[in-house]
C-alpha cells in the first residue's frame, strides 16, 4: 500500500496504528463547598505510527527522501494519505526513524518509523 506526506513523498505503508483520543479536563475546587466542578476541555491530541518502506533508485536519492522527512519535523502541520484514501490532517511529526538500508539490483530502500500527533479530529 502506498501513502503519501503532504502530497509530495511517496512511500510503501506496511503498518499503520492509530492511538486513541486524549481528553482533558480542569478541576476547580471553591473554600466552603463540598465537591469540585470537573470541566471537560475535550480531545486533544493523539498518536500515530507510521511504519513502511521506502524504496529509491540510489543510495543518495534515497538519503535525500530521507532527509526530507526528518527536515518535515519542523513544528508544521502535515497531511498524510494511504492507499485507502485515509486522510489525516493537522498532525505534526515527532520522530522518523530509519533503519535497515539494503542494496539490490534496482536501487536502495530502508524501512522507515514515522511518529505523528495529530491534534484535533478532521
């Protein structure tokens, strides 16, 4: 399955996990009243994991889709798509991590962890 970041890098997806929903709330306590007064604040963020595979025709175009990814882990917000035509809008990238780069007759690949937050629900 292929998933693309932003529309612009393209990458074959072997795993995806979706973390669930984080809420918060406040308590709020008053002097000479029983009780406190939870007030829910809603979903806030959650985690997504990437996992795949990505495939190049060189060892240096492959460093440079590398490289691109760990630049993206800028504070900006991402799009990501699967194959399915899951989209998922207003995370930002926490982490890529790269490991297992292998050489063959057609070109290099790596398998390749990408750690989002995605921060509201689109």
């Amino acid at each position: 399955m292929k998933a693309t970041l932003d529309g612009i890098i393209e990458f074959e997806q072997a795993k995806l996990d979706l973390g669930s929903w984080q809420r918060d709330s406040i308590e709020r306590a008053a002097a000479g009243v029983d009780g406190v007064v939870n007030i829910d604040l809603g979903k806030r963020t959650r985690e997504i994991v990437q996992k795949g595979v990505m495939r190049a025709a060189s060892r240096s175009a492959l460093m440079a889709k590398v490289d691109f990814f760990r630049d993206m882990a800028d504070g900006r917000y991402h799009t990501m798509e699967t194959a399915e035509g899951r989209r998922f809008e207003d995370m930002w990238i926490e982490k890529v991590m790269v490991s297992g780069t292998e050489y063959n007759g057609s070109g290099a690949s790596c398998e390749v962890e990408i750690r989002y937050v995605q921060l509201r629900d689109s």
